[in-house]
C-alpha cells in the first residue's frame, strides 16, 4: 500500500472503532476506508468474533445507508451556476 504519511492521532477511539465496525457492511468504500485506518497492521474483519450487539449495530447502519441511498435515487439534481 502507498499511503503518505498522515497523523490520525485526532480520530477519536469511537470514531475509529464505527469505521471498523462499517468495513464489515457493504458499504461503499467503507472496507477500504478501514483497511487505510489499520495500516500498517492488516485488517482482517473476523465476524465469528462479534456478538449480536454488533451485528444489531452494523445492521442499523448500513439499512441507514441503504434507505438513504434509495430516498436519494430518484431525485434530479439541477446545477445552478450564477
């Protein structure tokens, strides 16, 4: 992997821990954004590890991401340059 050097002292732990969390849904671009959070350890996402808590967690956020997605969908979106 090349990844610049980069500080991600400041993400806080809870952050840090949803987006681990969100790199076992499928999310778009969320496995990858965990893999880039690990590094340079390997992220491995193990799910006989998680109990039902987190599987009710990661449920509830990709069906978020889902039913925004869909809401989204239909709608034309009209660029107004002044």
């Amino acid at each position: 992997m090349n990844i610049p050097d980069r500080n991600y002292s400041t993400i806080s732990p809870s952050a840090k821990s949803l987006l681990l969390m969100k790199g076992f849904t499928n999310i778009p671009f969320a496995r990858q954004a965990a893999e880039l959070i690990s590094y340079p350890e390997k992220y491995i996402p193990d799910p006989d590890s998680k109990d039902f808590g987190f599987w009710a967690r990661a449920a509830h956020f990709e069906s978020r991401y889902l039913s925004i997605d869909q809401l989204l969908t239909p709608l034309t979106v009209k660029i107004f340059w002044s």
